[in-house]
C-alpha cells in the first residue's frame, strides 16, 4: 500500500480543524496502519499541505515514488 502523506498543517486551520490536523500528523500513515500491516505500507511523504499534494512541487516528489513502487522505467 503506498499514501501519500503531508508533512504541513494547512496553514488557515484553526480551532477543532487545527486539532484535528495535529492529531492526523501523529499517525504514521494517516492511521491507516491501525488497520494494515505497517511493514507493507510504503509512505511518501511531502513537504506541502493536504490541499496542495497534487499540484507540480508535490507530484514531483509523489509521481517518482510511485513509477518506483511499481517498479515502472
């Protein structure tokens, strides 16, 4: 299993929504590896916001990783 995992708070969150951000960047894998085998799991992380993941600075870090996973040339 390969996520995609940010390594920024969004930068307008506030309140609860802070909290929960905070609370979500505790976990290794968004705590998907509560439910799966950690071992498995393969973790790109970025250094951008949720929002952000998929615009060019993140799939620059993103898109290699998975061509690795997937072992693709």
């Amino acid at each position: 299993m390969t996520v995609q995992k940010p390594d920024v708070i969004p930068a307008e969150s506030s309140g609860e929504a802070r909290k929960y951000w905070e609370r979500m960047m505790e976990f290794q894998a968004g705590n998907y590896e509560q439910f799966c085998n950690k071992e498995l799991f393969r973790i790109i992380h970025t250094p951008h916001e949720h929002d952000l993941m998929m615009d060019d600075p993140s799939l620059d870090i993103i898109v290699p990783e998975i061509y690795r996973a997937l072992d693709i040339k």
